[in-house]
DNA sequence: AACAACATCAACCGCAGATGG
DNA sequence: GCCATCTGCGGTTGATGTTGT
C-alpha cells in the first residue's frame, strides 16, 4: 500500500490514469462515438449514469439462503464513471488498499469492496497494458493454458500488464475459437462470419508460432497482482499490435523457468491438471518450470 | 434501412482458501 | 479446532458494438 500522497498530487494521477482508461471503454455520460485508437477494441458509449438502473433498491437476499457478500442496499452496480473512477483511484493512492471492504465507504463510493478491486484490478491500476494482445502474448496464452488450464491468474502473473478477466476474454472469443478451428479438417473451420477485425495475430491456424526461447536464468516476472511492476506503461494512451513493441528481454523475463526441479516428479505421471486445486502459484510455478524443462509443451495444433 | 446474429468485454456472482479471534 | 470474515479466483451474464442478410 503507498504512502499518503498530498491530494492535489493524487487527484492528478487520478484524473490522469482515467483520461488514460476512459478512451477505451466506459464512456459513461456520453453518447457519441470515438475512433477505437486501437483499431480493435470496440467502444461502448452512452451509459447515462444518471439514470443508472443497476442502481439497487430492493433489499439484499436476506433470510434465505446464502447472505449477499455485500450490503446491496443502495450500493451501485454496472458500469463505472469516470468520477468514481478517479475517486477510487485517488484514495488508492493516498490510503492504498488494505481493506477492500472497508474502501468504499471511506472513498465516499456507492459500491461493493468487491468491485471496487475488481475496478482496480482490471482497469485502474497503473501498471495495466492496454490495447490488442500481441501475438507473442496470445502464443504464451495458448502455451500456459496448455499447462495450467483455466487458471487464468496464474496465467495474468507472466503476462505483465495484463489481467486475468482480459486474458479470459481473450482465451474465450479469440483463442479457444482459434484452437477449435485448427483442430478442425481444412473446410470446417471457415467461420459462420467474417471476423469483424482480424485479430492481430501473426500466427496461424496451424498453431502458435515458435516459442520465445526462454532464459533458465532469468527469474519468473512478478505477479499481476503485483504493483511493483513497471509504471512505465502509465502514461501510455494506448498501444497497437505495431506501436506495442516488446522489448527482447521481456519474453524472456516472461517465460523464463528456473531450471532447478528434478525429473522425478515428471517420471510419477503427475500432470498440473491432476495437481491439487489448492496450489499456490509458487507450487505452479514449480509445473511452469517443470513442463517447459520436460519440453512437454506441445505445439497446440496437436492438441 | 432494418433486422438478426454474432462478437466483445466489463462487471457480477458464488465458491474456496486464507486469516484472525 | 471452530467460526466469522475477507480476499481472490473462475465462471457467467448482459449491454452494446459490429457484421451479414
């Protein structure tokens, strides 16, 4: 958590990363169109908050069944504004967030805890990375998905900048249907439509392109969770799959696995889908690293 | 131009693990 | 060890944009 910041400070960086967000989507209080900078993303506009009807009235699901995670009387659903967009995120920088369920009310905001980290996590924080996935990006998707299933945080850790919702978006409308249609005989994978954009993809139906050669001594990126990623990214209005040029270095850093795991444990048959639900990501970390030694890693198209 | 179908993605829901008393 | 609470995760939903007919 930061260390209080004087306001006029905050409000800055507040009002700044929404400017950065705002382009993208959440155009709340508006009701024309911008050109998507990307070039891909679609652009939801004219959310007239002030007649918001995810507004809740009714009383939370009490005497039966499961109480509700939050008090929902009068709290605020749906989509964000950019008002309370900056509200959060300039408490966050003063305060930081050591009490999600407590934030809101301190903040002054009409919302859960809940999905005051889920507006943090997923489009307030500075480290996030806007724009189209790369194709490197989404092979690594492809490749991690292969070893970890739909363990998708774990999977946002290696992917710096990127969330866990946004790579499952991701996995469930461009990559899972990629896979499908690869997987299909040359005729059944033409799609029902034209792709409304091609996705900036270099590689093909026939798999992921080659994987990044990965350093063993580098060590494993931080997590997405982790804010002490690089904020370099913070004042970047927006990226294209051309103007997004990862450094070398980064897929190294990326993907890199500590070779330091014996075989044994590969020999016993134990597949990271077998593996406990209850893993931490260190314990991932260890299949990670196993998999990729073990060069279990297949090329997808054969999956 | 109008409509239907599809695509996209932010946000929500509920569960499970972690933590503290 | 038990219980309550909090947090994080993954699945799902729904609003809206895009494309095809």
């Amino acid at each position: 958590c930061s260390e209080p910041a004087p306001i006029d400070h905050v409000f800055a960086i507040a009002a700044r990363r929404v400017q950065i967000a705002q382009p993208f989507r959440n155009l709340h209080s508006t009701s024309h169109t911008l050109p998507s900078s990307s070039g891909s993303h679609s652009l939801r506009t004219s959310v007239n908050t002030l007649s918001n009807p995810y507004i809740t009235h009714t009383a939370p699901e009490v005497a039966m069944g499961r109480s509700p995670c939050c008090e929902k009387t009068g709290l605020k659903r749906g989509p964000w504004t950019a008002e309370e967009d900056m509200t959060l995120v300039a408490h966050i920088e003063q305060h930081g967030h050591s009490n999600w369920r407590a934030l809101p009310k301190q903040a002054g905001l009409l919302r859960c805890g809940k999905s005051c980290r889920l507006r943090w996590i997923n489009y307030l924080r500075p480290d996030i990375k806007r724009g189209n996935f790369t194709s490197e990006e989404e092979d690594a998707i492809i490749q991690l998905h292969a070893m970890l299933g739909n363990r998708w945080s774990t999977i946002a850790a290696r992917l710096p900048g990127r969330t866990d919702n946004e790579i499952k978006n991701v996995w469930h409308t461009h990559l899972k249907k990629r896979l499908e249609s690869s997987s299909k005989p040359s005729g059944q994978a033409a799609p029902k439509r034209n792709a409304k954009k091609p996705v900036a993809v270099a590689s093909t139906a026939d798999g992921p392109a080659s994987v990044p050669v990965l350093s063993p001594e580098q060590p494993i990126s931080s997590s997405a969770t982790d804010s002490s990623m690089p904020s370099s990214l913070e004042n970047t209005d927006s990226f294209t799959s051309e103007e997004f040029q990862i450094e070398d270095s980064f897929w190294s850093e990326t993907l890199a696995m500590t070779v330091d795991s014996s075989d044994s444990a590969m020999e016993a048959g134990v597949t990271p889908n077998s593996a406990s639900p209850s893993s931490s990501n260190d314990e991932m970390d260890f299949w990670v690293r196993l998999f990729m030694q073990a060069g279990e890693v297949q090329s997808l198209s054969q999956i």
